[in-house]
C-alpha cells in the first residue's frame, strides 16, 4: 500500500546507512597517527584524512556530496607529491605568458581544405 500511495515514510528503512570500519594496525592510519602526533594543525594531514573517508565512500557505492572538491584535495596532493608550486605562489606574469604564446598547429590550414574535398 506505501508504495501504491508513494508515502515516503518508510524509505527511511531502506536507505543504506554508512559504517567504516578502521583497522588501527594498518601502516597508512598508524603513519597518519604518528602525523597527527608531530603537527594537528597541517592542512595535507587533513587532506590525507578527508580523501581516504571520500574514497572509501566511493568504493562503498555511495556518491560525494561535492566530487569537485574530492577532485581539490586530489589535486593539491599531487602537487604536494610532486613537489609543485601551488598556483597562488605562482607570478601572474608566467601564465598569462603561457596562455598568449599558444603555437600554431601545423597544417592547420590543410585541414579544412581536405575536410571540403571529402564533402
């Protein structure tokens, strides 16, 4: 009969619900302890955090609330990771240089030529 009526009352029941389980031995959470330890205040401590509960979300089935900024913390990690500047650290100047100094492609022009010759 509820689902005749679309009562949405008892949908609650069915909603999965989202239980991690943590294995305090494993080597990523004892070395994110030890972290913790040294500096609870270090912003890629609680990226490191926040991107394993979300990834665990992920591979659970369920879906981020906000994958943009899931997509954030991935990113400054990799750059962490690789030792790059963050974009605020770098000059205005060089990127504004490397969007004006765009090369050509090379046969560009041949390409639109040979596009009519196929029509």
């Amino acid at each position: 009969k509820a689902q005749a009526l679309r009562d949405n009352s008892t949908m609650g029941y069915m909603a999965a619900k989202k239980h991690l389980e943590i294995n305090p031995e494993h080597a990523i959470l004892v070395a994110l302890k030890d972290k913790s330890d040294a500096d609870k205040n270090d912003k890629s401590l609680k990226d490191l955090v926040n991107l394993l509960f979300e990834t665990s979300l992920l591979t659970s089935g369920f879906s981020l609330e906000d994958p943009a900024v899931h997509a954030n913390r991935i990113q400054r990690m990799i750059k962490l990771g690789l030792g790059i500047e963050d974009e605020a650290d770098v000059p205005a100047a060089s990127t504004e240089a490397a969007d004006t100094e765009m090369p050509t492609l090379e046969g560009d022009d041949d390409d639109t030529s040979r596009m009519e010759e196929v029509d």
